[in-house]
C-alpha cells in the first residue's frame, strides 16, 4: 500500500504545459480587458454562504448540492466561493457610484461536482463584468469581448458557435412564467422531481433541464421570445445588428436560459462544436436583478465567465506558449568554473529563460539540455576553464563556438 498522500479528488496540479497554456490564457486575458478598460480585482476566495443563497438561488444544484459550505468559529455560515460574478456585485453594491464600474478577475472557484475532462471541483474561471449602466451596445461590447479573446486564444470559428437569447425583463419573465406554468402543469406526472420543484418557485429553469422527459415535454412549450415585451425585443434586435454588422455569427436559442436566477434580457453562450468535450467554454448574460437580491441597491450590469481549464484542453499541444522563447543552459563540469560574474551578468540581465547546472559528466549535462528542451548551452568543462574558453552550442541547428570567456556577448549570440 503506498504512503504518497494525492490531490484532493476533484483537483489538480498544473505544471508544464498545462501551465504554459495557463500563463498564455490569462496574459490574452489581462490584455484584452485593459484595452477595453476593464480594471481588475481580487475578492476573497471565501464568502458568506448568504451570498450565494440570496443571489445564485437556494434550491439550485449549485448551492443546495454542490457547494462547500462550513460554520466557523465565529457561528458563521462561510462558503468557498462556487462562481465570481457574485463576489463582484457584493463589491459593487458597497462601491458603485456612477457610470461603468468595468471589472475583470480571475481565479479559483470550487463545487463538490463529478469530477470528469476538463471540469474539477476545484476550477479556474476568468470574468468580466460590466455593472452600472444598461445599454445595448454594452452588450454587445461584452460579447464582442468574448468573441476576440477566443480568436486571441488562437481558437479558429468552426471550433466553436455562439448562441443567444432574450429572456426579457423582469415583468416579461412573470408574463411568460404563468403561461409555462399552464403548460407544463398538464404533464406533472412526466416531469422530473428537479422539474417538478422549480414549477413551483422558478418555472423558466425548467427550460435548462437536462432530463430526457423533460425535453421531450419541451419540445411544444410556448416559447419566451412569443412573449417580450416591444421594448425588451428593441433591445435584443439591437444587439444582433451589431453582432452582424462586425461578423460575429451566432444563433438564436430560445431555450438557453442559463443556470442562475438572476439573469434578465440577454444570454449567452459560447459552446464548443467538438464532441466528447464539455459543452459550454465561456457563458454570461445580462443580471439587472442580481444586486437588488443582495442589497438595498437597485443597479444593472451584464458579464461572463470562461472556464480555464475547458479553455486550455481547447488549445494545441504543439504550440509553445512561454513568452520568452529562448532557454539557455549554463553547464559546468565544477561549481568552482562559476567564478567567471561577467558570464553570470550578462545571463541574468539578458530577456531570457535560463538554468545553472553543475556536473562533472559533460554528457549528462547535453542529455539534460535535451531533456528540457532548451535552445542554447553555454558549457564549461576542464579544457575549457584552463584556456579560459567557453563552448556555445546551438541545439537547434547543431552549430557550436569556441569563444574566450571575456569576449563572448551572449545576447549578441543568441538572436
């Protein structure tokens, strides 16, 4: 029986590649969102489980089976945060003050789901939020933002498809409520326990169920967009002409109604077109409810979040993803070989990836640069340090050098 102690069932560790793709993902992110103006934040990774209660909704599976929730020692119901977007209008209803209050965060979120490819209990999302003004162009905006950090990624169109939908104002969403209800309320016996509980507080998640049954029954239901309000489908064409005008292709779904209580007007979805993969890679709407659910405060906004980790199993294996391309290796047969602080400055001064390996087998030292892919090796072995030489050796096209210690410009070199 084995002594190792392993991740936590549902996490995992990223490294190497995995990690390249990582830093990749989130220097597009960060890119992208400041040349929008989107200022970033960090908020506490545990909250008060009432946020979520209040804002995400109790009797959702994310809340009443997923999360991780425990009483401190304080009696305080604390929660490790399940998604961001609620963490952010906690923030924004204690510092709003007019205008657009455009946030972007990113960081890790937990729910106890099954684990499988791609989805963890402990998941990486990145975010962006618009809070403050109400606006179809602001839509639009959030998903142009979406569209282009995709393409940044590298991500090509057939890989993926936008859909959307309106689900209308709050009063719309009343309206329509009563009149699915009427619906479904004929097949209550064929209807899912999870269905059959949501009749009663929250009719329009049943449009979201995954059941078999439950589609089938789905298939005739009134449809949401039969039943917005003028306004609310001005809105809704606006935004679709602007995805239009600026070659954004997408697709009208009227039964995307996304998971959350709180969503109004618009949603979205970006899903891959590739099987046997998680579905949804990036997902948001606009949420003019969400912070009256959680404050006094009465103030609209709109946003998405991406899955990391979903992001990542998207992009290549065979792309390199580190920034600095270049990795030179130091080799000395002795440490005593390292007296030489010209070679060490300029190593350390150069925008380069780089490594000091001491070995007395020069071949193990080569195997090693191999290993590790690095591009250059600066070596010194015995011959060497008594002439006061040292051997660059290019380990992509084969080529290699002699220089004496005190001429060698390795930056000069290496371009």
């Amino acid at each position: 029986m084995s002594n190792n102690i392993l991740p936590v069932k549902g996490t995992h560790d990223i490294f190497g590649l995995e990690m390249d793709k990582y830093n990749f993902i989130m220097d597009k992110f960060y890119k992208i969102s400041a040349k929008f103006n989107f200022q970033s934040i960090q908020t506490p990774i545990i909250e008060h489980k009432e946020l979520f209660s209040r804002s995400v909704g109790e009797d959702t599976d994310i809340v009443s089976k997923e999360m991780y929730s425990f009483v401190d020692k304080g009696d305080t119901t604390i929660c490790l945060r399940p998604e961001a977007t609620s963490s952010l209008a906690r923030f924004a209803a204690s510092n709003y003050q007019s205008g657009q209050m455009k946030l972007s965060t990113q960081g890790p979120m937990f729910r106890r789901e099954r684990p499988q490819k791609g989805r963890y209990r402990q998941f990486h999302q990145i975010n962006i939020e618009n809070i403050g003004e109400k606006s179809s162009y602001i839509d639009f905006e959030i998903i142009l933002i979406a569209s282009t950090i995709l393409k940044e990624l590298g991500l090509v169109a057939d890989q993926y498809k936008l859909l959307i939908n309106s689900l209308g104002s709050s009063e719309d969403q009343i309206n329509y409520s009563k009149i699915l209800s009427e619906y479904l309320n004929h097949y209550r016996r064929n209807l899912s326990e999870t269905s059959l509980a949501r009749l009663e507080n929250n009719p329009l998640r049943i449009l979201d169920s995954k059941d078999e049954s439950d589609k089938d029954i789905l298939l005739n239901a009134p449809k949401i967009n039969e039943y917005l309000s003028k306004e609310s489908l001005s809105f809704f064409n606006d935004i679709k002409l602007m995805l239009a005008d600026n070659n954004i292709l997408f697709k009208e779904d009227e039964k995307l109604v996304r998971g959350l209580d709180y969503y109004t007007h618009t949603a979205f979805e970006f899903q891959t077109n590739e099987e046997k993969r998680q579905n949804a890679i990036l997902a948001g709407g606009r949420y003019d409810k969400l912070i009256n659910m959680i404050s006094s405060r009465d103030i609209p906004g709109i946003g998405w979040a991406a899955g990391v980790e979903r992001l990542s199993n998207l992009l290549s294996d065979k792309k390199n993803y580190t920034k600095i391309p270049k990795k030179i290796l130091y080799a000395v047969q002795y440490e005593s070989y390292l007296s030489n602080s010209s070679i060490l400055k300029q190593i350390y001064g150069a925008d380069i990836s780089h490594e000091i390996k001491v070995n007395k087998n020069i071949k193990k030292l080569f195997t090693y640069a191999d290993k590790n892919k690095f591009n250059f090796i600066l070596l010194i072995g015995e011959e060497e340090f008594k002439s006061q030489s040292i051997l660059l050796k290019n380990l992509d096209d084969k080529s290699q050098k002699l220089y004496k210690q005190n001429e060698l410009l390795i930056v000069d070199e290496i371009r």
